[in-house]
C-alpha cells in the first residue's frame, strides 16, 4: 500500500510557500503559525525531505519545494473543481439579504 502524506500538512505547505510566510498561511486556514510549522515539519519527516530552509523568521523554499509547489497548487485546484461539481448548488455564492419586518 502506497503510503498517504498528511493531507492537513500539505495544505499548509502549499499555502506557506505561496504566501512565503508561515503567519500568512495560519491566517489563511485558520490555525497557528506554531501549527502550520508542526504541520509541514510532519510532511518532511514523512518524505524525508526538508521543504523548506528556515532562517531567522523567514522561510525559502528548498529545491525539493520548489518541485512541489505547482504540482500540489494544480491538485488542490483540481480537487476544488471537482468538489464544485459534484457539490453543484452547495458550493455556489449565495446571497442572503435580511430585513426587519
């Protein structure tokens, strides 16, 4: 059986290095930066390789990232629109508008 990277811990990854920054992409999903950092160092101790160099409060992308990032941002996107549709109406904008009587 192929084994699974952690889904959570790729979406932080591809938010981290998009933003290229670690606060940015806890702002985006909603999570700590101290999350988003555990999250990824989970991806790279299950790929056995660092994604990303840490240097003091910055973040870069490390070659093995920068192979990554395209190839996870077209999945994400790809998983979104199928999502959208199936999903049909569920993942539509609606508008809601409400009035006193």
């Amino acid at each position: 059986m192929v084994a699974l990277l952690s889904l959570r811990g790729l979406q932080a990854f591809e938010a981290a290095a998009r933003s290229g920054s670690f606060a940015a992409a806890a702002e985006e999903l909603s999570i700590s930066a101290a999350a988003v950092s555990q999250l990824i160092r989970t991806v790279e101790e299950q790929m056995g390789r660092k994604l990303f160099h840490r240097v003091n409060r910055r973040v870069l992308l490390t070659e093995a990232g920068v192979e990554m990032l395209p190839r996870l941002t077209m999945a994400f996107q790809e998983i979104g629109s199928v999502a959208r549709d199936v999903g049909g109406d569920a993942f539509r904008p609606r508008l809601v508008i409400s009035v006193p009587p």
